[in-house]
C-alpha cells in the first residue's frame, strides 16, 4: 500500500477482489479552478459520502473532495461486515464516562446497521447485501464473555442476539474450531466498495458532486469561510467536513496525534463452488471471532471465501499477505489447504486510543470525524447521520459525542507503535491461555 501522501497514484484502487468486480469504474474529474460550494466534505469513503447524502438530501449544495477513488480507502477495503457496536463496549463506555452516555451510545448502535439496508432499498444499490452475523468463541473463556454482552444489551432493550452452543454452532460454521457463538440477527454483510459507490451516486442523484484524484494539500481553518486547496483548484465554502479518518495524513496536525493507522489485511479465494461454500458457511452468515488479534469471514456472492485478519500498528504492509493469512484459514478449514488464493490486499484503519470514535469541530464551522478502530462499516453511518444533522441546525446528538474526551497514545507519535505492540502481545496471550 502507498503512502498517504502517494496514494492519489495513477488512480487506480489497491488489486482486492471487491475493485474486480466493482459495480463502476468510470473516473469523475478533479477539483480545477476556484468553486464556491455551502458545505465541502473531504473524504469519499463511507464517513463522508454519508455525511453528503444526508446533507443534499436536505437541500445543501455540497461537494465531495477525494484524493484517490470513491471508497479508495477502508470503505472499500474492509471485510464487508455490518457489526453493531462499537469498538469500546457498552460496559466500558459506562465505566469511562458515565451511565447517561453510555444508554446515550446504546441508543443508536444499531443505527448505522438501519442507514445501510435504508439506502440499500431506497437507491437500489448492488452490493449483495445479506443478513445475520455470528461472533464465535474460541474458548470457554470467550463464551462467558459473549454471555456478559448479550446480557449487558438485553439490559439496554436490545434483544436481536441469542447465543450459540457447541452444539449448534455447526448449523453456522462448518469447522470444529469453535466452542460455541452468538448470533446477532441484526447484523449483516455486504460488498463494501458496491455499497460506497452506489451511495455516491444516491449522493449524486441528489444535486451533489464528486471530485475525485484531487488530494487536498492544504487547509485554512481561520475565518468564516475555510478554503481547501488541491494541485489544480480549490474550494472556498460555509462549512468544512474533514473525513480522511487514516489517510488524513499531515494536511491537518490538530487531528493527527487523535488517531494511529493500523492496516489489516484480507484474502480471497478461487470460487469454491456451491457444494463447498455450504458446507463453509451453511446460512451463508459472516463470521468474527473476538480474540484480540481476530479472523473474519464471509461468503462473496461468486462463493469465494473472503478471509481477513491481522493487525499492523503504524499502518505498514506485511512482506506477504497470504502466508500471514493462510495459516489461520487452514486452522479453522483444513479443507481448504489446497486451495487458490486469487486475490490478497491490505488496508488501514483509524484507531483511538480509547477504541471510541471522535467527532467533534475544529472551529465553529470545521467538523471532523474519525477513529473508528475497526467499526468504521456502521459506525461512520451513524456519524454521517449526526454530522448532517448538527450541520443542518440540531446538533443534540453532536453534542454529546463531542464532549467525549479524546486520549492521546502514551508516548506520542514515536512510542505509540510499540506501546500498542506490547498491548497487543498481552492481550494475545490472554486469548492463547483462554482467560
């Protein structure tokens, strides 16, 4: 993967399976010369284009500023999942910042779920959206843990999971690697590229547009109206809405320490055929398991299993994705050792360090949002949603999430690697030693 101040490169998206079969390919133009717009959204992955189509939807001329390509980054890159919650849970939040917050958080972590299949059917958008995803325990320790969580939101009146014993979990999975799961009938997964790009077109259909290959170079937050400016142009505009979550890179420092990127990694495979896919995934559900250092998986809508995993704090490539991948596919499907790897990619998320995402605004008139830390596919849904709303006059929500305090990574910027790397390690432990 390149830089972030090299991605833009010939405009092509990294060789993951979702770019080959991408629904649209069509370029749209850079920003050239000096435009006017009301709001200006930097950031065409699913934070921002949410925020846009909400946004046109009500009426506001708004333009959407891409470095690369629509959803060029983790929105169409990631494991296609539609997981509800955030990184953080319930009990965390509660613990951190209080009971009223977190009932607040528990009010709408099945929002951005609800956002997607909405626009799915309002749009008619192609992403083979399908239903239900399964959290899988390794251990008995695991189990208990899912059994506290399932518990912990059936007490906020959230009542769409049931747990899975070792007995039924095969009805799901077709390994003998798990010791049981819970089920979440509320969750989903989808092709994340196809969802971003039906939605920029939703957001086009609506009076909106799309520069695309026009990296922003600068920012003047100061004044009335904030000025982006790119290699060939630059937009002048009432209100700014910064979304580059992990590619945001340095344009902006007062955002940079908020967030590390960490890259993961997916695989897909040659197309397994029907009669293997259902031995796989019978329901044809996606699965997650909740190790630290987790695998992911689904069925694409060829029946390729699509098979991710894999941290890297700082955001750097692995030497070979597949070997690093592989070893944990076969671990759960030994049925597959022989099997083609066709496609293999990487991508970067944007972690906090408190696994909560931040919204907030830089000045009266600048927004951002960012750091979902591997929940981005709902989470930036939902903020989209809020952003709009606050900009559109209701900032009741924006409120509440902007007064989350943020913390920074112990160490800054040149410790926070490996801070995270022996977070990491501890953690790992904890899942090998089932405690």
């Amino acid at each position: 993967m390149a830089s972030v101040t090299q991605y833009a490169g010939d405009g092509r998206h990294t060789t993951s399976y979702y770019a080959a079969s991408a629904n649209r390919t069509e370029l749209r133009e850079p920003l050239r010369g000096s435009q006017e717009f009301d709001v200006c959204v930097v950031g065409a992955g699913f934070s921002g284009i949410s925020t846009a189509l909400h946004l046109a939807e009500k009426g506001h001329n708004v333009a959407v500023v891409e470095g690369a390509r629509i959803g060029w980054g983790a929105s169409g890159r990631n494991g296609g999942q539609i997981v509800n919650g955030l990184n953080a849970s319930l009990q965390t939040i509660r613990r951190r910042y209080g009971q009223d917050t977190a009932s607040f958080v528990a009010g709408m972590v099945m929002e951005g779920g609800d956002i997607i299949r909405e626009r799915v059917v309002t749009y008619e958008i192609k992403c083979d959206l399908k239903p239900t995803n399964v959290f899988t325990a390794v251990t008995s320790a695991h189990m208990r843990e899912l059994e506290e969580r399932l518990a912990l939101w059936r007490g906020y009146g959230i009542e769409t999971q049931e747990m899975i014993g070792k007995d039924r979990i095969r009805d799901y999975v077709g390994t003998d690697f798990y010791a049981g799961g819970m089920i979440d009938h509320a969750g989903g997964h989808m092709h994340p590229l196809n969802l971003v790009l039906g939605e920029a077109d939703a957001f086009e259909s609506q009076g909106g547009t799309i520069f695309e290959m026009s990296m922003v170079e600068s920012v003047e937050l100061d004044g009335a109206r904030p000025r982006i400016t790119t290699k060939e142009g630059s937009i002048t505009c009432r209100t700014l809405v910064l979304c580059g979550n992990a590619y945001l890179g340095h344009v902006v420092r007062e955002l940079e320490p908020r967030v590390m990127p960490v890259s993961t990694q997916v695989m897909a495979t040659e197309p397994l055929g029907e009669d293997v896919a259902a031995r796989l995934l019978p329901t044809d559900t996606c699965i997650e398991d909740i190790r630290y250092i987790l695998d992911y998986y689904r069925l694409s809508a060829d029946k390729r299993l699509l098979f991710g995993g894999g941290t890297v704090y700082g955001g750097a490539d692995p030497a070979d994705i597949e070997s690093k991948l592989r070893k944990n596919m076969d671990r759960v499907f030994p049925e597959l050792a022989s099997v083609k790897i066709e496609y293999a990619w990487s991508g970067n998320f944007a972690l906090s360090f408190s696994r909560v995402p931040q919204m907030g605004r830089l000045n009266d008139n600048v927004y951002f949002a960012h750091g979902y830390s591997g929940h981005g596919v709902t989470g930036s849904h939902t903020f989209g949603r809020i952003l709009a709303e606050a900009i559109n006059g209701d900032r009741s929500r924006f409120d509440v999430f902007e007064k989350v305090p943020w913390i920074p990574f112990p160490g800054g910027r040149m410790f926070r690697v490996p801070y995270s790397v022996v977070g990491s390690w501890y953690y790992g432990l904890r899942d090998r030693l089932g405690i």
